[in-house]
C-alpha cells in the first residue's frame, strides 16, 4: 500500500498472481496506515473539526455537556456492526467524529437513521393500540403519562429515551445540552428534529404532543416551537397527529390554531398534509390522566394546509371551524365556491353557518349549487337556514338527489322566508308528493316568480295540484315542467290556468306524455 504508485495505487495490480498469505499482508498494511491520522485525510479531518468546535465552545458547563455527547456517540458507535450497512466511514471513531461535526454544523444526519430506530417493541404492545410520543414532559412526568396511557390499553413508544439519540440526550453528563447557548444548540436540534420527524412519518401510530407551558409566551421560546414545528411540517406523521395541553393558560382551543399557523410558516409541500388523518388537541387536567381523557376530551381542529371542504370531510363541524379563527362568511363563500363537490355533511356545516347572525345580514346570497351530491339530508340542513337567513334570494339545487322528503322540507321553509323570489329543482327525483308540497308554498308565498321542476317525475296528480295554485299566485312568470311524465290530463289542467293567469309568459312541457288532445287545449288557452 505504502510502494504503489502514488497516482493509482492500484492501476494494472495482477490479484491473480498473488496467494491468500500475499492478500493478507497487503491487507494489514493497509489499515496500519489507515489507523495512522496523517494516512487517512477524512478521519484526521473529522477529528481536528470535532477538537476544534469543542474548543471554540465559551462556556465551560456547555463544552463538558458537548464532550460528553462526543464520547457517548463514539461509544455507541462501536457497538453498530458496520458489515452490509450504508455506513461510509472508516470505523466508529471516523463515523461518531462524523456525525458529532455534522450536528452542529448543520449538516443534516450521518447516523443514516441509525440513531433514531426505535428500540424493538416491548411484549406488552404487541396487538394493543399504540402511539409515538414526541416530546414535551421530564422524565418523572413521563413515567406518570406512559402509566396512564397504559391503563387505557394505549403503549407509547418514546422517542426520548426508546432511541439511541434520546438516550444519549437524557444522560447525566450530557443534560439534553441545557446549558449551551441557543446558538450552539440549535443547529443540533434542528437535525435531531428532521431526522425523528422522518423517523415517524410513514408510521401507522399517531404522534402524542404534550405541552406543558403556563403561557403562550413560554412555548414560543421552547425547542418543539423554534425547530420541531418545522421538522413536522417537512414531514408530517401518516398517523395523524394528537396534542394534548397540560396547561389551563394554553387551552386547545388557542393552541391547535397557533401550532398549525406555525406549521404552515415553515412552508414546505403543502401536499403532505393531504395524507395526514387527523389533527386533534385535548385539555387535560395533568399526566395521570390523559390516557382516559385523551380519548374523552380530543376534538378535532384544522390540519395545516387543509381547506375548507377537506376539514369538513375528516370531521370538523361548524362550530370547530370557527374556532380555527375562519370567519363565518370566508367558510360559506369557500363552500358555495366549492359547489361542485358539496355532499350532505358539508351542506349541513354550510346551513348552520347560515343561521349565524353575521351571515344573516349584508349582501344578497345567491345560493347556485347544481350537480352537486346533495340529497334530501343536505336540502332539509338547508331548509332550516332558509327559515332564519333572509339573505338568500334564489336556491339553484339542479342535478343533485333530492326527493319529496327534501323538497317538502324546503317547501316548508320557504312558507317562512318570502324573500325567496325563484327555484331551481331541474334534474332531481321530484315526484308528485312533492309538486303538490310546491303548491302549497304557491298558495302562501306570492313572492315566487319562477319554477325549474324539469327532469323529474311529476306526473298528472302533481301537475293540477299546480295549476291549482297557479291559478292564485299571479307573481310567477315562467313554469318549467319539460321531461316528466304528465298527459293530456294534465296539460288540460294547466291549459284552464292560463285561461285565468294572465302573468305566465312561457310554460316548458316537452318531453313529456301529451297527445294532440293535450296540445290543443293548451293552443286554445
């Protein structure tokens, strides 16, 4: 190793030519010269970097807390088996000096996610529900919280201290670096943060955190707000995510809001937080309750980056919304902006928002939601906001899954509310329970001057139980009743109204079941 060309050591070397005996001394020069400082540059560079950050280090409490990381990494190292692993470094000395320099120069993880493996899983855990905890408590308040989670059938794996790094942290010499100035300390958490939150990303557990600050104040000093908050925004845990307040002063209902503001300040793909299921923030009364309480208390709050449709969707009523610090009109513009994938559930956020007396007053609310998946739970939520928001001035409803039973719950509103000058039912299953229900509302809301009953299954009966009425409200301009399934019988019906209604302008029927006798008494009238 020492004789080969210094350019190529071993260009054209003939293997072949020499025997196992020959091999092994070559061998065994070779890593003499290796373990001599001067013979392998990127071992003696990671040392003298090592010596010389310990060196530049002020304090001398926070330089004996740093040498102590150094030689429990070096320690740990020597324990790691090196044989078919990604490690490239020459030994544990090279790789711990490696890892110790790239901590605190921002460098990102050398232990290749060694560091962070979980320990193998307890017995206890095995087939029971379970849950990663991030941070937050001391280790006596550890211990009182994993006895309460345990008592609820929950097993916690810790990521201090069931990893090698939190073990490391939390012993006596190095002292989770508590006494090393921020600006020493934070490009090592900073690492440490990214390489746990990667550890735990693609897990199935949810990540428990618990914060244990007596005002807002405090925790925007703390270590989970300067750099966690951020390693979870890079890479949010696939299990979701449960926080759970210790503290009366910071209650979940100001904290979830300010985590996932601080989430989203990290700025980072928003498209991650699309695969995150739940974003949930329990009050609890101290650490030897939350097992119990966590499941109790847990409610559910905006995940970062989320709109509004999607929080609906994983759970968030319109009460939660609004403690998102959403306000209630940006909700219901970004619903009936969103019209196209409305269901029930989201018509039911949107209809309790209506009632709310900031919404019940300003502009008009032109309410056009056509093709949307809404069906007769969704138009009786909406019934109930139309007999308290005067706002509304038409209901587009076309293309969705409303039958009677939903027609005659916004039937029933719109006896209430006269505002309500048109409708739009086209395309739906009305059939004549609910025609003769729309009739009724004829007869007491003489402000309708239109109707869109197209494409439903309106027959005869549905039909004169129209023209019945039509034959009162004089306001009504325009009847659409082309593609349902009305006859002669019906077409003479509504052929005597207009006989009588001289305010009708144009009636629709095509597509219907009307034979000559039918078109001409409707040409005669």
């Amino acid at each position: 190793a020492e004789s080969a060309p210094a350019k190529d050591p071993w260009k054209n070397f003939d293997y072949d030519k020499l025997d196992r005996s020959e091999l092994k001394q070559i061998a065994d020069k070779a890593l003499a010269a290796i373990d001599r400082k001067d013979a392998h540059p990127a071992r003696g560079h990671w040392k003298d970097a090592a010596d010389e950050l310990i060196g530049g280090i002020n304090s001398r409490s926070c330089q004996q807390q740093v040498e102590a990381l150094r030689s429990r990494l070096n320690t740990w190292s020597r324990g790691q088996d090196f044989i078919g692993s990604n490690i490239q470094a020459v030994d544990a000395q090279h790789w711990s000096d490696e890892m110790f320099v790239s901590f605190f120069e921002g460098r990102g993880d050398r232990s290749y996610g060694n560091l962070y493996a979980f320990s193998e899983e307890e017995p206890d855990c095995v087939g029971r529900e379970s849950l990663v905890y991030w941070s937050g408590l001391s280790d006596d308040h550890r211990k009182i919280l994993k006895r309460s989670l345990s008592s609820s059938h929950v097993c916690a794996r810790y990521l201090h201290p069931d990893t090698a790094i939190g073990q490391i942290l939390e012993a006596r010499d190095v002292g989770v670096l508590k006494d090393c100035a921020w600006g020493v300390a934070k490009p090592f958490w900073t690492i440490t943060s990214d390489a746990l939150a990667s550890a735990v990303a693609d897990s199935k557990e949810p990540v428990l955190i618990v914060i244990r600050k007596d005002s807002f104040e405090q925790l925007s000093g703390s270590i989970f707000w300067t750099v966690e908050a951020a390693s979870l925004a890079k890479r949010p845990p696939r299990g979701g995510i449960q926080i759970v307040s210790l503290s009366r002063r910071v209650p979940c209902k100001e904290l979830a809001p300010k985590i996932r503001v601080r989430i989203e300040d990290a700025k980072w793909l928003p498209r991650l937080w699309q695969r995150v299921p739940f974003f949930t923030c329990a009050d609890v009364d101290d650490a030897s309750s939350v097992g119990y309480q966590l499941k109790t208390r847990s409610k559910p709050y905006a995940l970062p980056y989320h709109t509004v449709l999607e929080l609906i969707d994983k759970g968030l009523d319109a009460s939660h919304l609004l403690d998102e610090n959403f306000t209630a009109g940006a909700i219901v513009q970004d619903l009936l902006n969103n019209g196209l994938t409305l269901s029930d559930k989201h018509m039911q956020v949107l209809s309790a928002l209506l009632t709310l007396p900031e919404v019940n007053r300003g502009n008009d609310i032109q309410w056009k939601l056509p093709g949307t998946r809404i069906s007769d739970g969704g138009a009786k939520a909406l019934a109930e906001a139309i007999k308290v928001n005067r706002m509304i001035e038409y209901i587009y409803l076309s293309d969705n899954q409303i039958s009677d039973k939903g027609a005659e719950a916004l039937c029933n509103a719109l006896k209430v509310n006269t505002n309500i000058w048109r409708i739009y039912l086209e395309n739906n299953q009305i059939s004549d329970k609910g025609a003769e229900a729309l009739s009724n509302v004829l007869n007491a809301n003489t402000g309708i001057q239109g109707i869109d009953l197209e494409n439903n299954r309106i027959s005869d009966k549905g039909a004169e139980a129209l023209a019945k009425a039509l034959r009162v409200n004089t306001q009504i301009t325009q009847v659409h009743l082309s593609g349902n399934q009305i006859s002669d019988k019906g077409a003479e019906a509504l052929a005597n109204t207009l006989k009588v209604n001289k305010a009708i302008q144009s009636i629709g029927l095509k597509g219907n079941q009307i034979s000559d006798k039918g078109a001409k008494a409707l040409a005669n009238a």
